[in-house]
C-alpha cells in the first residue's frame, strides 16, 4: 500500500507542479497588468432595472499605477435618460479616488456636486454603489489577484475560450466585502473572462461577464462588462467606448484637491 501511494504521489508530483507553474505564471502577467497600468477611459455605466428600462450616466475612468499604489479617478455625471428618452431619476455627479495598496491599505475618497470638501468612504460603505448592490464602489479596485490565498481549481470553457479558474481569498489583513472570488482567465492573454464574488456576510453572488476583449497599444481591455446578482433580475453594464491604453497619466491627474472641481 506505501509503495502505491509513492507511486501515485510520484505520478503526480509533475501535473501538481506544472500546476502551480502555471498559476504563478498567470498571477504574476495578471499583477504585471495592473502594475503598468496607465490608461484612460470614457463611456456609460447603464443600469438596466428588472421592467428593462434602462437608466445611463456618462462615465470617466483614469489609472495609473504609482510605486506600490494604484490611484484610480472616476468621474460619474449626473445626466441620465431611461431606454424610452424620459428622464430618469436624480443622481448628482461624483467624483472618486481609489487607491489600492497591496496589503489591504486600499482607501476610497469621494465627493459630490456641492460638497465643499471631499469625504472618505468607509469601509461599509464601499460594498455600495450607483445602483445598488450589483456594481459597488469596491468593484472598482482590482484587489483580489493581491490576495494572501491564490490557488486554481483547474480548466474550463467559458464561451468558446479555454480558461483557467483561479480562487482568490483574503488574508486576515486585507479589507474587503467578499469572502472569496473566482476569475476565469484566458491563458493565452492572462485576461479574465468571467468572474464571481461572493460576499462574506450575505453570501451573494455576483457574476462579471466580459464582453468584447481587445487587444490595443499592447494592452488587452473589455469594451463592456455586465454585473448581474444571481438569482435576481436587472443588471449593470460598464461600457467603455474610448480612451488610451497609455495616457501618460502624472501624480496631478489625481490631486485630491480635484475632487470638488465640477
């Protein structure tokens, strides 16, 4: 009996280690994407409501990875129309700024048409979002592929891509809403396909679908991601029209002090 199992710990030991291989590989592309991070985007973040009216707010994106932080600007307007051309309901604009610090440092700073100074969101509150809690503030932070606990759980199709499923969960230190999450990437482009994040208190559920990959200025992006909470109805769709992979973005595109500047 020892000597059989020797013998299939031996058989395995390669397919384990190509394994860890391979995920290693795909975490250290996933991280070198974000550390290289210089891009800026414009486009419409849409919540598409369960009767499938749809209600739409311009959208601005900006990031840049600074040495050990990544800062994202976003810029949300306060224009929005339902599917019919009738308004919709009244949001103000806002302004966020994400940085994500590997180490769960992570800290978000908002502020809205009016205010005189900017806040900084607290921890609870950044599981919420422009619509509810399809979409949050948190999701906005790319923080899972920094996570203490990374191992993969084995390939699978998505659509009519091969992927690999890698699990993510937080370390004691790390600050997040969710308990694990599971990204399906495409090997060959180190790019996530599909993604679910389930919360740690609710147990919810929710489900990222990557529409439209790309391949520009050497970087792959989506042009639309839809958001959608399992087992309920509606959705939310990040569209990005436009925008640079390389925006040569500085320290001054995001001045806090920017925050109030409507």
């Amino acid at each position: 009996m020892k000597a059989l199992r020797a013998l299939c710990i031996a058989a395995l030991a390669p397919l384990v280690c190509a394994q860890t291989a391979n995920l290693n590989d795909l975490l250290a592309s996933m991280r070198k994407r974000i550390e290289t991070a210089d891009f800026r985007a414009t486009g419409h973040l849409v919540w598409v409501q369960p009767s499938g009216e749809r209600l739409s707010y311009p959208i601005t994106i900006k990031a840049h990875y600074f040495p050990g932080v990544l800062r994202e600007w976003v810029e949300i307007t306060d224009a929005s129309k339902t599917g019919n051309g009738t308004p919709g309901s009244a949001h103000r604009a806002s302004h966020l700024l994400l940085e994500m610090r590997p180490g769960g440092q992570s800290s978000i700073t908002i502020a809205h048409t009016g205010d005189k100074s900017p806040a900084a969101l607290s921890f609870e509150r950044w599981r919420d979002g422009l619509f509810g809690p399809e979409f949050s503030y948190e999701d906005l932070l790319e923080q899972q592929f920094f996570w203490a606990g990374q191992t993969s759980e084995g390939s699978a199709k998505f659509g009519a891509r091969d992927c690999i499923i890698v699990k993510s969960t937080p370390g004691a230190s790390d600050r997040t809403h969710y308990a694990l999450v599971k990204t399906w990437l495409d090997p060959s482009i180190a790019f996530p396909v599909y993604v679910e994040k389930t919360e740690n208190r609710t147990g919810l559920v929710k489900e990222f679908t990557y529409y439209g990959i790309r391949h520009e200025e050497g970087v792959w992006s989506a042009h639309q991601v839809e958001v959608k909470v399992r087992g309920q109805s509606g959705s939310t769709l990040l569209i990005l029209d436009r925008g640079s992979a390389k925006a040569n973005l500085t320290l001054a595109d995001f001045n806090p002090a920017l925050l109030t500047k409507f």
